[in-house]
C-alpha cells in the first residue's frame, strides 16, 4: 500500500531467498504441505509461499510460531537463519516487511500528498511514475516492476474482508503526472475502486488551513492479532513503526485527517469535475 514511488526497487539480498529455502526444507522434512504449515503458524498460505520463494521478510515472530510445526531445534534454525535478516537496514528490507503486514491484514488506511497510494496506481500511473525520476533503469526492470504493482492492486479484491481508508491530497491529482491521458485514468479508477464497498477514498482539498498532515505521508495496519502497526517513508529511506507510543501518534493524527478530508459523495463531485477539465 505504500506509495511504490521512485524508478526501481531495490533487489532483495540473497539471505532472503536463503532464509525461504532453509524454512522450505524444514517444513518439508516436518512433512506438512504449505497450506498446512501456513494454518500452523497463523498465515495466509499465499503470504507462507512467498516467503518461501524468497519474496517477503519473514515477520520476527515467525520463528516462534514455527516452533509446535517444526519443534525446537526447527525454530533455533529458522532464528538463526532469521538473524542474517534483521540486521540488514533500509528500504528494501522495511518495505518488504510491510508489504507482508498489508497481506495479512484486517485494515489498512494511507495518507498521501506525494503521488497516488500504491494499490491506486493505475497501470499508465505507474509506468509514467517509473520513466520520471531519477535514475533510469532498462525496460526489463521497468517490466517486472510494473508486473510487481499491478501484483499488489489484488489485495482489494481478494481481501474483501479488510477495511481499506485511503486519504489522498488534492495537488496530488492536479500535477497530471505522466500527461492528462494518464492522469484521467487515475481519476477513472479511483472513482471505480471508491465503489467497493471496503473501500474508502477521501480527498483532501487544497486550501486547508488546518491540516494533521502536515509532517508527510503514513500508512498503518492493523494485524490479524489487532496490533497497529506503522509506515513512512521518503527519499531512499523508510521507517516501520511498531512501538504503542509511536503508532497511537499516527492513528490520532490519520483520524484528524479523515475530518478534514471530503467525504466520499464530496470526493466523487470533484473527481468528476477534475476529469470534465481535462
């Protein structure tokens, strides 16, 4: 849900297809398919397979959990595996962890004021996103980074379930990334995606002179286990909340946000506006 902002994501270390190999093999040798190991430790088995294949950071709890699957010795090797993992810092490591919470959770809410949230982009909106800034990659990478996005659009239709609250700033839209055309297929899908009825979409008008915002974007989540969880990030940089403390600071500050905002019917009269300018 993250704003999958900038021209390439950073490649996931080697440790993290390691990590899914040796948790592979334990659970093969625990005789247990992945359905039955995911049921085991609290996960989705889609979340378990990607795990596996090296594509989402392990939760830190994970190996814990693991422990009645795969007995004591099994979570020894999965903490130790684990521990080559956690000491590597930065984005790719924070964003694929969270990307692995927004899959598993029961809700999810976004506040943007620097392009559209993630699961919002449109196909044009992330490709024009991915030509734009700094530096440019060969269109292989361009490839599988779109291919990864669209990927991530799914969570609203499989996950029918989770509550997902997207606050979005106006100037947002009206910077037209990528040319009119594409900026009105992004108004053309979030009026869309606004009609799911998981779906919250609330634009925050321009001219605001109050504004909770005001110290940039966040995204929370709220876990299967009813913990809240926290995201920001900025240039080349990101940070994952877990901390009471810090997280209460965001939910007041996105609850604010969610006053201020337009609700939905008022976000729908100034899409269509927007788009009939163009």
């Amino acid at each position: 849900m993250a704003a999958d902002k900038g021209s390439g994501e950073p490649e996931l270390p080697e440790s993290l297809r390691t990590f899914g190999a040796v948790m592979k093999s334990l659970r093969e040798l625990a005789g247990l398919t992945q359905e039955e190991f995911a049921k085991g430790v609290g996960y989705s088995s889609a979340y378990i397979a990607k795990i596996e294949q090296g594509k989402r950071f392990p939760p830190s709890e994970l190996p814990a959990r693991a422990e009645e699957a795969l007995g004591a010795q099994g979570r020894k090797v999965l903490t130790a595996a684990a521990s080559s993992l956690t000491r590597r810092p930065g984005l790719a490591h924070r964003f694929q962890e969270w990307a692995g919470i927004e899959e598993e959770a029961i809700s999810l809410y976004a506040y943007e004021c620097r392009v559209l949230p993630g699961m919002l982009q449109p196909e044009s909106y992330i490709r024009a996103l991915l030509n734009c800034v700094p530096p440019p990659v060969d269109e292989e990478q361009i490839e599988r980074n779109v291919r990864a996005r669209l990927d991530r659009h799914q969570l609203i239709s499989t996950r029918v379930t989770t509550t997902f609250i997207f606050v979005v700033e106006q100037c947002v839209l009206e910077r037209r990334l990528g040319g009119r055309e594409v900026t009105r297929q992004a108004i053309d899908h979030l009026l869309e995606v606004g009609t799911r009825r998981n779906v919250e979409i609330q634009v925050m008008p321009t001219v605001r002179e109050d504004h909770a915002g005001v110290d940039g974007p966040m995204y929370l989540a709220e876990t299967p286990s009813c913990q809240w969880l926290g995201y920001t990030e900025g240039q080349r940089s990101s940070n994952l909340l877990s901390t009471p403390k810090d997280v209460s600071v965001l939910l007041q500050r996105y609850g604010k946000l969610r006053s201020q905002a337009m609700d939905w019917p008022t976000t729908v009269q100034l899409l269509e506006r927007m788009r009939g300018a163009l």
